[in-house]
C-alpha cells in the first residue's frame, strides 16, 4: 500500500537497521543505499553523467525487470527517476515488490515531462486518488514544447529563493514520489477516458487539487514559513563554510 507523498529523496522511512537496494542510482547515487544496480552502465543516454558509486556501496549491472535477488532480500528499495524510460513497467515494479519489504518510487509527473521533456523518457505518468498511471508517449498526442529544463531545475533554484519556497510547498508538482509497504496500486496504459483526459486533454479548473492538493491559509503559511527557514539556514551554513 502507499504510505505517502515524500517531500523529497531524503523524506524517507528508512531505518538505520534496513538493508537497501537502489535501482538506477547512475551519477547520484542515494548515499543511503546499500547495493546500487544499472542496466546500462557504459552509456548514458539515460542519464546525465558516468556511474557513480560510493564507497559503501557495492555496485551490480542487472536489469531492473530481472534483478538478481532473492525474495524479501531487501528491507527498502529506491528507485528515482528510472520508471519513465523501462520497456515493461508493470514488471520493473512487481520486481521492486518481490525483492523488497517497503521501498520509494520517484517520476517526473505530467506537468514535469510537459516542462523538461525528455526523448529517453517513454511513459508519462499521473497520479490520481492513490493510483499511478502509466501511458506510452507514443501512443497519444504528446508534443513537445519550449523546454524550460535548464531554467527550472537549473537557474531558477539557484536564483529564486520565492521558487525555493514553492519548490518546498508543492514538492509534487513537477514530480511524483510515492513510498509504499509491500506494493503499490498502478495501471499501464489506462482506457478510463476520464483517466485518459489527464494526458490528452486541456487543463481544466477541476484538475487543480490533483496537482495542488487543498490547504488551509494556516497550512500555507505554516509551510512556506518552514521553507524559508529552511532556505536561509541553508544559505547561512553554505556561506559560513566559503568563508
């Protein structure tokens, strides 16, 4: 079952005792994995660097959808960014389920492929009441636009303390994250149209809760106090340490 929306990669149930499996840690790595797997790891095509593998950490080229482990052999699993470009979703994740008690799942979301598309990427993907939804690109009209990667996930968190702030507020905006226990509910190439019009239609007024889920003024401010907290505690220790 999901457990939750994480704000991010380092929101995560993972205790101190569990044994971690990474799926496609590629050039970053998540530093609280145990054993990092790659399919690919002498091409980056479907990533943005070289393999990269921390020193704790033993590496192993398997395949995501055939992974070489036994049953439970993990405590959690991570796997961020890597379900968009797989061949058979369906089961890249009932591998995840069978080799792992608890794991997270991270994809761009609708709203993330539409701003930074990317060619190597062959599902979109769209959660709606807890479901994960999964549709080839190739398979609907998607076009692709004006691609604003490099000013959203490069200059504008690095310039734009307001973005920061929103970043932090709605961090499942341009991204999913699910963390789950023993599995998760998705369907691959959904045929609900109202399900099909998240992916071919134009937005719609009502769509707005799915993708900025409803909260008080109190839970606003609140949050985006916490956010700017966070920020310039931030920046104070990253200029303490220059100096």
């Amino acid at each position: 079952m999901k457990i939750k929306n994480p704000r991010n990669r380092s929101d995560l149930s993972i205790k101190r005792s569990d044994h971690v499996l990474e799926i496609g840690g590629g050039h970053n790595p998540h530093p609280r994995a145990d054993v990092v797997v790659d399919k690919f790891p002498d091409i980056n095509y479907h990533r943005s660097g070289d393999i990269k593998v921390l020193k704790h950490q033993t590496f192993i080229p398997a395949d995501g959808e055939n992974l070489p482990f036994k049953d439970k052999e993990f405590d959690y699993v991570i796997c961020c960014q890597v379900l968009e470009h797989v061949t058979n979703p369906a089961k890249f994740l009932a591998e995840q389920f069978r080799v792992s008690k608890r794991g997270y799942i991270e994809t761009p979301s609708i709203l993330g492929e539409h701003l930074f598309p990317k060619d190597a990427h062959k599902w979109i993907l769209h959660e709606h009441n807890n479901v994960l939804y999964l549709v080839d690109k190739s398979t609907i009209d998607f076009r692709v636009g004006y691609d604003l990667g490099e000013l959203i996930q490069l200059y504008l968190p690095t310039h734009s303390i307001g973005f920061k702030i929103m970043e932090r507020t709605h961090p499942n905006l341009v991204t999913i994250r699910i963390e789950w226990e023993n599995n998760f509910e998705f369907v691959v190439q959904p045929t609900d149209p109202v399900i099909l019009n998240f992916f071919t239609g134009k937005w719609q007024l009502s769509w707005g809760d799915d993708f900025f889920p409803s909260k008080t003024i109190i839970q606003e401010f609140r949050e985006a106090s916490l956010a700017f907290f966070e920020i310039s505690r931030r920046a104070l220790k990253t200029n303490f340490f220059k100096k």
